[in-house]
C-alpha cells in the first residue's frame, strides 16, 4: 500500500488512517464555526496551528485527521505562521486533477482517510432550498426546536406513510400560517426535507387546495446528511436510493399527468402539479 505524506512546514508527515470517532469530532468542531470562517481552510490551520504551538506529536490522533483533510482538499504542501495562524499554501492539485477522483466519498476507506467529512460538511455549508421560487440558504437549527419539529412530523404519519409527505406537510403548515422562510420554525422543515434530499418545493394556494410540488432532489444532501448523524456506509447508499426511487416516482406521476394532459387539453404543468397535491391530500385523510 501506498504511503500518503503532506509537507508542513518543510517537514514531510506520514498520514495515518484515523477511527471515525476522530473526524467526527473534528467535523463537530469545524461545523460550529464554519458559517463564520472565509472557508475550511481558515478553520484548519488555527486548528493546526493551535496543534504546533502546543507542540503536539504529528501522530497524535486529531492533528493527523486535520492534515487528511487539507490533504483531501488538494493541499500537498504549505506552511502555517503559529502565532497569526494564518496558512500559506506552497503546492495543491489543480481542479482538474482532483476532478480525475471520483471515488465514492462514503466507503470505509475514503471516511478513514477524512473525504467523507469533507465531502459532508461542505455540502452542509452549502446546501440551498427553493421554496416558491426563493432560494435560502439551509442552516441548522437549535437541537431542540429541530427535535420538536422532527417529533411532531413523525407523529404526524398516516399508516405506510413515507416521511417525505409528511415533512412536505410539515413545511406546508408553516407556510400557510404565513411564517416567512427565516422563521426557525419554517428553516426547521426546510432543514428537514434538505436532510432527506429535497432541494425546493412550490406550495400554492388556490381557493379550498393546496398545490404542492418538489422542486429538485440532490442525493448528496440526503448521504451528507445521513453521514453526519452516524449513518454507516450501507444506510448512506439507502438514503441515496430512496432518493432515486423517490425521483423515478415523480417522473412517472409527471408522465402520467402529461399524457392525461394531452387527452384533454390541459397544460401539462397543471397536471403534474395536481397530481402531486392530489397524493399528498390523500394521504392526509
């Protein structure tokens, strides 16, 4: 097998797997800072920094996990100034080349080695909802008002019922109460349908219905998800199927309701809409 190093500070570092536990808890302290910090590599060096000035050994457990991450962002040598602990970057792949890995971030190798909770906590930082056409930004929320909400979705499932629609519901409720998006209680559903990987919804209110419809799915969002909150390599590739089953789902209903459509005269775009409102009031009786 081959030996992975990285160059700090001119000194050549062997890179040792690490147990999951260790990146977790690194992941735990990069996430309470990250919608503060310019970007990840911001957040590392004063973690090495605070490392160096401590005087830690190279093989010690969490300064070793936070050398696989910038080795996972490309970064192959740099320096870090301990006392501004600041970061200078003397060689990093370029975006070509470490497009050419497109591995799995999610086996067990690639979560030993830290992509994995590169590739999370990323895609935490970054993850949108379109909600009736406006993008916000998907932000978490306090744990227990993110509990009460998640309690009160699950409670809320009728029998065989998937927990999309009811967290479809949940989002619907805060929206017609007229919360606005950066309402906690409405960043809480959205924040929960982003975790099961639904990128947007339109909830549109006509007369005595509600039309309903998902707007974009990501399954980096659901794995993401799935990875933070302990999920092991088989039920992060669940979360991911669920998603394309859940997409193969609407692309039928959306078939469907445009050959229907095209029987009747009515625009395709209503139809696909209704059918799926049409679902979710079903499922509500």
């Amino acid at each position: 097998m081959a030996t992975t190093e990285i160059v700090l500070n001119g000194t050549s570092i062997k890179l040792q797997p690490q147990p999951r536990p260790v990146f977790m808890n690194l992941a735990a302290t990069i996430i309470k800072s990250m919608y503060d910090a310019p970007n990840f590599g911001a957040i590392i060096s004063g973690l090495l920094a605070d490392g160096l000035e401590k005087q830690v050994a190279h093989d010690n457990p969490l300064f070793q996990a936070a050398l696989w991450l910038m080795h996972e962002m490309g970064v192959r040598e740099f320096r870090i100034d301990v006392e501004a602990k600041r970061m200078e970057v003397d060689r990093q792949l370029s975006a070509e080349e470490r497009a050419r890995d497109t591995s799995d971030p999610y086996t067990k190798g690639n979560i030993a080695t830290g992509r994995a909770v590169i590739a999370s906590v990323a895609n935490l930082r970054n993850r949108t909802f379109s909600l009736n056409g406006t993008v916000v930004q998907v932000r978490l929320q306090e744990k227990a008002l993110m509990e009460e909400h998640v309690q009160a979705v699950v409670k809320s499932r009728g029998v065989n019922e998937d927990l999309y629609s009811a967290a479809m519901r949940g989002l619907v409720g805060r929206v017609m109460e007229g919360l606005p998006a950066e309402d906690p209680k409405v960043q809480c559903a959205i924040l929960l349908l982003s975790d099961l990987g639904v990128r947007g919804m339109r909830i549109v209110k006509e007369e005595e219905r509600v039309n309903v419809s998902i707007e974009g799915l990501n399954e980096n969002d659901a794995m993401a998800a799935a990875f933070l909150q302990g999920a092991e390599t088989e039920q992060i590739h669940q979360a991911r199927d669920r998603i394309r089953n859940l997409h193969k789902a609407l692309m039928n209903r959306a078939q469907a309701a445009a050959a229907k459509a095209a029987g009747t005269g009515a625009p395709a775009a209503a139809a696909a809409s209704q059918t799926v409102s049409a679902a979710i009031k079903r499922r509500r009786r």
